[in-house]
C-alpha cells in the first residue's frame, strides 16, 4: 500500500520496529537533499532495512564514517542506446548497514 513519507523525518515504524525491509529503493530522490538532510534519511532507511538487507539508489549520498549505512558496490545499468549520444542509464549505488559493512566487507 503506497504512503506518503517525507524520508527525512519520517521512517515507517512498522517496518522499523516489526516488519524491516529486505530491500528498499530510491531513485532521483535524494539528490534533491542537501548533506544533512541526506545523513537523516540515510538514518531513516537503515532503521527501516532488516540487518544485512540492501538500500539501492542512483544518488550517491554523502558518507560519514559514523554513517548509518555504507556503499558496497554499484552497477552501471543502461536503459537504452541514443544515436549520435550513446548510452544511457544510471549508475545505482548499493548500501549495507554500517555493522555488516565492518563485519563482512571491509575486514
């Protein structure tokens, strides 16, 4: 069921508390945020995300190393071939939550 959510201060306390997410994803949102506001929603996703569950974006977000979650890894993906442009598509970024990012990616 769709729901509005400002992703900044809101998260979902359902899935926070009882239900988390195994997968959530966020394309062309978070760009529109400024760095502070970015590290709040990043602290909203994780809170929402089951541990070691994945947050996609094609935003890359500013990160601390205190941050919430952390980036693993990204995918170029091309949506389509443009004459005389060449691809295009995004590049999505893939984020852990920062215990299993020090645990299991970077010793």
């Amino acid at each position: 069921m769709p729901r509005g959510l400002n992703i900044v201060l809101q998260r979902l306390e359902s899935a926070a508390k009882h239900e988390p997410f195994d997968l959530i994803l966020a394309t062309n949102v978070l760009i529109c945020y400024d760095v502070f506001d970015q590290l709040l929603a990043s602290a909203n996703i994780a809170k929402m995300l089951r541990s070691g569950s994945f947050f996609l974006s094609n935003d890359r977000i500013f990160e601390l190393p205190d941050s919430s979650i952390q980036s693993v890894g990204d995918t170029e993906v091309t949506y389509m071939t443009l004459p005389g442009i060449g691809r295009a598509g995004d590049r999505i970024v893939w984020y852990r939550d920062t215990d299993v990012v020090r645990c299991c990616f970077r010793g």
